[in-house]
C-alpha cells in the first residue's frame, strides 16, 4: 500500500501551539512519525541570567499562559531557599489555593480541547463556560485571568478578605455541581468512549522508560505526584488523594483528570476553611549568597523542576527549567505508532502538550 | 499527610543515601564519594564523567533508580559541568566536570531512553556531545542557527550573532542577504518524505 | 407565453431557485440557532448565512499550483445543479413543476453526485487533507447510502408507485408512511445526516483531523457554490423526507398547503440539529460497521416485512 506523509503542523486545528508532526501514514494507519519543537523558543533560561531574581518572578511567569503560577511558585521557593527566608504560612496557604485554582482552570480547558478534538463540541462549550467561573475567581483574586504576578520573593502579594471568601466557596459549590455533570457524560456517554478508550496506550513500563510525570504517568497506574512526595507550599497540612488509574490510554487520562479537579475544589474548600492569620511576605534581600538549589513543584502537566546557582550577585548565574511536557512529547512517536488519523488529534490532547513551557 | 509520615520519608530516604553511597565506593574505590546536601532535600554526588554511566547503571540495577528528572548544563567558567537529577522519593543528584574544550561524555540513552530530549538540549545549548545519542539534532534551535551555544559564557566583547530583529532587513528593502529556506531537517523517517503519492 | 411566465416563476421563484435559496438561508440559521441554544450559547442573528455567503462570494479565490482549475470551477457548480434538479421533482405545497413515473429514484441518483463530487473535489485540489477528505466522502457515501436507498424504497411499495408526488398525494386522507414505517423514517433520518456530512457523521470536514477535507483548498466563489450546494441539498433532502413520510403538506385542517409544508420540514430540522450536538464524531471504520452492521440490515428486515406485507 502506497505511503502518504501527512503534516501536523506547524499550524493545525488540532494543535493549539506550534508543534511540527510529519506523519506516514498507510491507508489510515500510522506507520512512522518525526517531531519537531522549538517553534516559541524564547531563550528563557539565558533570558534569566541577565535580569536579576526579581524581575526573574515576571520572566518566569511568562513561559506558559495556564502554569505561570505554578513556575513563580517553584521560583520563589528556590530563591527563598537560597537566602534561608521562611516564608508566612498564610503565604504558603495562598500560594497553594492559587496554585489549586490554576489546576483546575487548567484541567478544565484541558478536557474542552480534547472534546472538541474528537468532534464533541458541546462539551467543549460546557467546560469552556465553566471555567469562567473559575477565572472570575483568580482575576478577583489577583486582578488577572491567567497572569497573577502573586508571588514575589519572600511571600505573596495579595490577600482575600472574609467577603471574598465567602463568595468563592459559593462559586466553588457551583462549580463542582457542573463538574459532575461533565463527570456523568464522560463516564457514560457512548461516542466519547468510543473515540477516547483503548487510544494513546502508555503501558507502566514506557512510562519509567521515558520518565513521564504527572497525569499522563498516573493514568498509567505510576503513582507519583509532587505534592505527596516532595511537600511543598502548604501541601503538607492538606488531606488529598492522589488519582492514578489502570488503562493508561486518553479514557484513563481523562478520568484521571477531572476526578483531580474534583479533589482540587476539596482542597481549596480546606485551604480556606484553615487559612491562617498572618503576614503576607517577608522582605527579600537583593543578594542572594553563592549555593544552588533543586526545587520542584506539581504543575497541571507534572513535576517541574528548577535548579538556580547563584554566585553571590543580585542575578542568577544559571537557572535550569524542565517542564512536564517534555516529557510526554518524548512519548508521542510511540503512541502514534499503528493508530488511525482519526484518533491523531485525540492522542495529541490526551497528554495535555503545552508547547510554549517545553521549549521555553 | 501528616509530619510523622513525612518523617519516615525522610529518614527512608536518607537511608537510600547512604546506602547508594556505600555502593558507589565500592564499585569506584579510587574515587572520593561524598554527600552533599542541597537544598530542597536534594542530595548531590560529585563524580567524574567517565563514572555516570557506569553508577547510573549501578542505580537502575541495584535500587531501580530510573526516573531521571532532566540533566542541567552549566558553564561555571572554568569547566563545563553536567548535573543528572534523579527523583526516587527523594532528590539525587550526580554531578560531573567537563573540559570546555570538546567536552563528550557517554549518552544515558541506552539505559533511560528519556534522556534524550535533555541530553539534546544540553548538546545544543553548550556544545557537548554525548556519545552514542542516536539522535543528536538540535531540539530547540533554529535551524538556520549560526552554531554558537547560546548558554557558553559570552567573552566580555560580545560577538555579533543572529540578527535581534529579522524585520529589520525588510525595513531597508534589500534584505539581510539571500535568506535560504531552512534545510527539511526531518530525520527518523525512511524515505517518508520523497513518497508523496496521489 | 403564459406557458413560457409560468414556467419560469415554477424555476426561478417557487418551488424554484428562489424558494429555495431562502429557504437554505432559513433552514441553516434554524440549525446554527438551536445547536447554538443547546450548547448554552446564543447563536447567529437572523441575516447571518446572508452575510456569509455575501462575504464568501467576494472573496479572492486561489487554488494550490498543480489543482485543475477548470475542474475546480465546474465541479461546485455541477453540484449545485444536481440537487437544483433533485428540487424540480419534489412537490412543495402540492404541485412538483415536474413529475413522472420512476421519478424517486432519478432524485436519489441526483442526490448522490455531491458526494462524488467531493470525492474529486478533494483529489483534484491536490493536497493533503482533501485528498484524505476525499476518500473519506466517499468510503462515507458507502456507509449510508445503502440503508438510505432502502428505507426509502419501503414507502414506494407500499403506495405501489415510483413517483414521489403520488407518494405523497396517496397519503393525503390515509396514516402517513411515518406511522405505518417508523423504523424507516428513523433510517432516512439518519441516512440523511450521512448525506449532509453533519455532526456526528461530519467525518469527511473533520475540523481537528484534515482542517476541512475536500473543501481545504476552496475559498471564494467556489467555496460559497459549495456551501450553498450543501445548504439547498439539506433543504431538498428535508423535503424528500417530508412528502415520502409526513404526508407531504396534507394535514386535516385548511391551512396553506406551503406552509404546513415548511413547518414539517423545520420539525425534521429541529432532530436534527438536536442529534448534532449529542455525540462526538465517529470515525470512518466505526461509521461503517454502524452502517453495514446495524443500519443495513435494519433496513433489509423492513424492506422484506413491507415486500412481504405488498405482495399480500
């Protein structure tokens, strides 16, 4: 049978950022495929070593649109570790909410993307129209949709006050009533299982092999999250379960996901209920002494590392970013391997890319 | 999640340490292993190149130690030096120098397949090449880069690169030089890309 | 010369081009609407497929070097002409401006040139996604055609004619073929949401897998005689649907036989445009075991039940 190549991208309906696929393919089957990123390369990690640790919190923050909390997150605690600061803990407790809401606003754009990937455009609408609630909550938190710029050095920025905590667990209870529901269809509805189960299979072993982190792992049955086993914000005082499954293909990914959103609103619940009185931050000498550090946080994507050296400057002499994404792009010829073109796109939405974090 | 399971983690962990440690010294008696602890919780061992890839097979046979986070590059200024993060409950870390003249070092790829997007990564952004990496093309570069590293410390004169501003050239109507497509630098598939039937 | 007026109104105004023309505009904004309203949105305004095809008329209109220029020319308006045609033989409001015995299936051999035509549409605007769109319209067409040919054929035994206007006319006074054939109509129904390539069977126009198919290359006049032939194709194939099975525009009260007409066609409209925003797309191989695993020998059974109850 003759052998067309079919190209992915750089611009597709299917990709929301750039990303390079070349696909062979044999009738409707997938025989080879070749990938290429580097399309939104912006150097950040050079970028870093000539601004100093502050204005780094902003540089950061601008690698990903739906992460950027989660990268000044990892930031800041590296440096304050670095400078030995110990941060408030009603600091800590409104990095994590923050951090949560940003899971679930990711998770939820997430699961219309891959939706409307396999044709379901309903609910596409639905998660996008819920999500709303979500972002109105983050920009009357911090007074933006998806940048924050919460964090700085030493603590946060911005506090919530009685009223505003009352108004978001209200929004909180909405949400999670319409997160049920997109629950109900996924798990019930005929044609989204028939597109989504048995595609994109990971067994445990490729999973080790290629280090995959984060829900694409834990669809897998890998049990690993960041925020069990590395402790970080105010993490260690929240109860949470941590969601793995068993088939490892997009269905898995998918439950394994909005069942995670369902654990974050828990979560946001507890943070409030038990946020602490407190200061918001403590100041952050411009120096920062010679040392490094290896800090790591749970994105929506996985765990995200960042090791900083510094050498005694007010400017980083290295910072390191790996992302979550590169992980599961490693992952993509394999998975691609012997599938239909039909199921191309929802393999692509199935380990959640975010191109812009990968290639930095 | 309480501070007393976090405890036992932590002295589980610290446990590992020592005894992957202990099984480093004797598999390099010549070499001087220590410990130092880094901040987050993390561990790192320094090690010289030809020995990471010989204790990462150690690591993964002994203490199934597999899931390696990334490997971070660094010019330091007087070496090159590689850091293998690792990740198994707890953060280790091996470290290695290279000389920043044609620095190599063997590739991991044959044990942690994984490895590859990073050790590519480390390969374009500061010129070491990894031996025996299957696929060593740039992964983020351009490719019409004019080949220099981008993370190598610059001399105190910079060198002009890359244009800053490709616009630049359109601006002045004669262009920046005969602007070539960039080459289809696909690899990995056979024959795919001249096959293109109707 | 009164022959020569009223033949020209019959083609041009009503049942004709023009009637038909508005009727695609209203129909598709119906659809865009309720779809729209399903999906917690709020929809179109009213002159919004207007303004679309206005807007497409005037665009600039390229094809990729090495397309066949004149093919891609003709091919949309062939298309539009085909279902045109279709149109003549179908009573609106009582009278077709044409009609003879056998007519049903020259109408159904109409209705299936579009889907070649996107077949070559896709080939012949040499590129990759139209050329895979291309060959999923067709393997498409063999999916639902089948059952769709059947089901229709169950009424025509059952009126003892080929002609769709008698069809239509014998139920006016008797059960409509609906109540006699629901297992049937069902079929034509989603027979037709095969031949109007809409959601869930939209599979040749995957947006998130071949960007638009056959019609990725297209833009301008052409791609508005595309759309327009696929609008007018949904306006024919509803009121096919309408005359075999809903009794045309026989109802028991005296109302304008046209607008009776029309309101039964909007009703098939309305499940349609509901069944387009309950699933996901299928693929091509799951549409075709549906097709030839289900669907078809649903079709079979009632074909044989209504020769066996005919032949009684």
């Amino acid at each position: 049978m003759t052998r067309i190549t079919i190209p992915i991208g750089p611009q597709h309906p299917a990709l929301k950022e750039p990303l390079s696929f070349l696909l062979t393919v044999e009738g409707e089957r997938i025989v080879d495929s070749a990938l290429r990123i580097g399309y939104v390369h912006r150097g950040i990690e050079r970028i870093c070593q000539n601004r100093n640790y502050v204005q780094n919190v902003h540089v950061v923050e601008r690698i990903c649109g739906i992460c950027s909390h989660i990268h000044t997150t990892t930031y800041c605690q590296g440096v304050e570790a670095l400078l030995g600061l110990q941060v408030p803990l009603r600091a800590l407790y409104l990095r994590t909410l923050l951090g949560e809401l940003e899971r679930i606003h990711s998770h939820m754009l997430w699961l219309g993307v891959l939706a409307e990937n396999i044709g379901f455009t309903t609910i596409f609408m639905y998660a996008w129209r819920d999500r709303e609630t979500v972002l109105d909550i983050m920009e009357e938190f911090s007074g933006g949709r998806v940048a924050h710029a919460v964090n700085v050095i030493g603590g946060v920025r911005i506090d919530v006050d009685e009223a505003q905590v009352d108004s978001i667990l209200a929004r909180l209870d909405e949400l999670e009533q319409q997160i049920e529901i997109l629950l109900g269809v996924i798990q019930h509805e005929r044609t989204f299982q028939a597109r989504t189960r048995g595609v994109g299979h990971l067994s445990v072993e490729q999973v080790r092999r290629y280090c995959v982190v984060g829900p694409t792992a834990r669809a897998s049955g890998v049990n690993v999250d960041m925020r069990r086993d590395a402790p970080y914000a105010a993490y260690d005082w929240l109860d949470f379960r941590v969601i793995t499954a068993e088939e490892g293909d997009v269905w898995a990914r998918t439950m394994v996901r909005v069942l995670e959103t369902i654990e974050s609103l828990h979560m946001c619940r507890q943070l409030l209920a038990e946020l602490p009185e407190g200061p918001l931050a403590v100041r952050a000498p411009r120096r920062v002494p010679p040392g490094e550090v290896v800090s790591r946080g749970e994105a929506p994507r996985g765990e995200l590392v960042y090791y900083i050296r510094s050498d005694g400057s007010d400017s980083p002499a290295r910072v390191k970013i790996r992302t979550p994404t590169l992980t599961t792009l490693i992952t993509l010829p394999d998975q691609l391997r012997g599938v239909n073109t039909a199921d191309v796109p929802a393999v692509l939405a199935g380990v959640d890319l975010c191109i812009a974090c990968a290639d930095r | 999640m309480n501070n007393e399971t976090m405890n036992n983690e932590r002295l589980e962990s610290a446990m590992l340490v020592e005894a992957i440690l202990q099984a480093l010294r004797e598999t390099f008696p010549a070499e001087t292993v220590e410990a130092q602890a880094v901040p987050i919780g993390e561990t790192f061992i320094a090690l010289p190149a030809d020995c990471i890839h010989p204790a990462v097979r150690l690591l993964i046979k002994r203490f199934d130690l597999r899931h390696l986070s990334t490997i971070t590059g660094q010019d330091t200024g007087s070496a090159i030096e590689l850091l293998y993060h690792f990740w198994d409950g707890g953060g280790l870390t091996l470290r290695t120098s290279l000389p920043r003249e044609k620095p190599h070092i063997a590739t991991l790829t044959d044990l942690i397949p994984g490895a590859a997007f990073y050790e590519r990564e480390v390969s374009e952004m500061l010129g070491v090449t990894f031996d025996g990496l299957p696929d060593p093309r740039p992964l983020l570069l351009p490719d019409d880069w004019n080949g220099e590293a981008p993370l190598r410390q610059r001399p105190t004169a910079p060198t002009p690169g890359p244009s800053p501003n490709p616009s630049a050239s359109l601006r002045t109507g004669s262009g920046g030089g005969e602007q070539k497509p960039p080459p289809q630098n696909w690899g990995g598939l056979r024959g795919g890309g001249e096959e293109e039937t109707q | 010369m009164n022959d020569w007026l009223s033949a020209s109104f019959a083609l041009f105004i009503f049942p004709g081009f023009g009637f038909l023309f508005v009727c695609a505009l209203a129909f598709q904004w119906i659809d865009r609407r309720v779809a729209a309203r399903l999906q917690g949105r709020i929809g179109p305004p009213w002159f919004q497929p207007l303004a679309d095809f206005i807007k497409l008329m005037a665009k600039e209109d390229i094809l990729p070097t090495g397309a066949h220029e004149w093919a891609c020319a003709a091919l949309p308006m062939v298309s539009l002409a085909t279902v045109l045609t279709a149109a003549l033989y179908i009573p609106v409001g009582g009278q077709a401006a044409s009609a003879f015995e056998g007519d049903l299936i020259v109408v159904l051999f109409l209705l299936s040139i579009p889907a070649l035509a996107c077949f070559l549409a896709g080939w012949l605007s040499v590129g990759v996604y139209s050329v895979v769109g291309g060959n999923r319209s067709l393997l498409q067409y063999f999916s639902y055609e089948v059952p769709f040919l059947m089901a229709l054929s169950g009424p025509a035994i059952l009126s003892g004619s080929w002609s769709i206007s008698r069809i239509a006319a014998q139920q006016a006074g008797a059960t409509w073929m609906v109540f006699v054939q629901p297992l049937g109509f069902l079929l034509a129904i989603v027979g037709l949401i095969g031949k109007l390539k809409r959601s869930p069977f939209d599979i040749p126009k995957a947006k998130s897998e071949i960007v638009a198919g056959p019609l990725t290359e297209f833009s301008g006049r052409k791609l508005a005689l595309w759309h327009l032939t696929l609008h007018i194709q949904t306006v024919v194939g509803l009121f096919l649907l309408v005359d075999v099975f809903l009794g045309g525009c026989s109802i028991g009260l005296a109302v304008p036989g046209v607008l009776v007409f029309t309101v039964k066609a909007v009703l098939i409209l309305l499940a349609l445009s509901v069944a387009s925003v309950l699933y996901a797309r299928l693929r091509i191989d799951q549409l075709a075991n549906l097709g030839w695993r289900v669907l078809a020998p649903l079709a079979l059974a009632q074909m044989l039940t209504t020769m066996w109850i005919g032949v009684r």
